[in-house]
C-alpha cells in the first residue's frame, strides 16, 4: 500500500468513526464518553486530512488554498488508485 493509499484510508476510517458516532449521538446527545470519542475522531480527521491535503492536494472543493490555481483537477482523484492518474 502506497503512502498516499494509507493516508486516505486513515481520513476514511476517521469519516467512519464519525459518521457512526453522530448517529448514536442524535439520539443520546448529551453522552460524555460519545462526545469525547466524536472530539478525538474529529482531531485525527483533521490531521490526517491536512497531511494528506498537503502531500497529495485536496480531498474535497472544499479545500481550495486560496492560490491562483485550482488543484482540484489536478490528478488523482482521492478516490482513484495511483495506477489510474
């Protein structure tokens, strides 16, 4: 597994963990330990996002640096394999 393979993966069991947690979390809001694992999964999301981001360019829109270019069309995608480029 590339370099780039094993960080996307790290941000995509992040988004996971998330994901399941927000649904336990609306119907149990108020739950400390969901919380506080919710908080550490977002802290680690944002961190593997921005060492991927800053290695291999954006996983999203949404992260557009503000530069005169946009690097979302340069490949590859996040989701393609580094063979498809």
């Amino acid at each position: 597994m590339t370099e780039r393979e094993v960080l996307l993966k790290r941000v995509q069991v992040c988004d996971f963990a998330l994901n399941d947690t927000a649904l336990f979390l609306d119907t149990h809001p108020e739950d400390a330990a969901a919380l506080a694992y919710y908080k550490k999964y977002l802290e680690m999301r944002a961190a593997a996002a921005s060492e991927f981001e800053s290695r291999f360019g954006p996983l999203t829109k949404g992260a557009y640096d503000g530069g005169p270019r946009w690097k979302w069309v340069d490949g590859p995608w996040p989701w393609q394999m580094e063979e498809e480029k």
